[in-house]
C-alpha cells in the first residue's frame, strides 16, 4: 500500500499562508491523482483539492483563488500552497490518492487564528 506523509502545518495569523507537503512512497503521479482534503473538529472530512495524473486541477469553491495544489515527481511530493487563511480554515489536512483504494497519512494540523 501506498505511503502518505503531510507535514507542513502550523499556526497562522488570518491573512497568512503555508505550505504543506506530501512525500508519497512511491511514483504514481503519472497514473493516479492526488487529492487534499481536510477535516475540522466535528464536521466531516471534505476534500480541498485534486490534480489529475493529466495535471488538470479542481478545488472546493470555499478555497478556489487562495490555495494552489502541485507536484513535483521528481520528489514524489505533492504541495498544498494556502494563502489569505481564514480562521475556518483550521483542519486537520491529509494527502491521499486513488492508486490502489489510496490511503490516509497521519495528517497535518492547520490551524489559523483570528
């Protein structure tokens, strides 16, 4: 099974921005897409945003214009730049793919204050 480890995260002021990363164990950015999504204290998880193999992109409106998904294959790392963070922003974030059912990492604890 596929490997997933996000790091990254951290405390923010409203207005900030991060950056965090994927290292996946294996390369499958050519033939998989990669997703990020996010889970905060007592809602479900839902996903942020995903890249296609293809290198098409496609985001949750509640962050389409502030976060950018990317890749980089030569690092087996997928990206997550976040900018103009709101306080409900704050999640917990993991990675995660369609290779092979995917799998879910330990995530990455966002969290930005007001």
């Amino acid at each position: 099974q596929v490997q997933l480890v996000e790091s990254g995260g951290g405390l923010v002021q409203a207005g900030g921005s991060l950056k965090l990363s994927c290292v996946v164990s294996e390369s499958i950015f050519s033939i998989s897409t990669m997703y990020w999504y996010r889970q905060a204290p007592g809602k479900q998880r839902e996903q942020v945003a995903y890249i296609r193999s293809t290198g098409f992109t496609g985001y949750a409106n509640s962050v389409k214009g502030r976060f950018t998904i990317s890749r980089d294959a030569a690092k087996n790392t997928l990206y997550l730049q976040m900018n103009s963070l709101k306080p409900e922003d704050t999640a917990i974030y993991y990675c995660n793919t369609n290779y092979r059912g995917g799998s879910w990492g330990q995530g990455t604890q966002v969290t930005v204050s007001s």
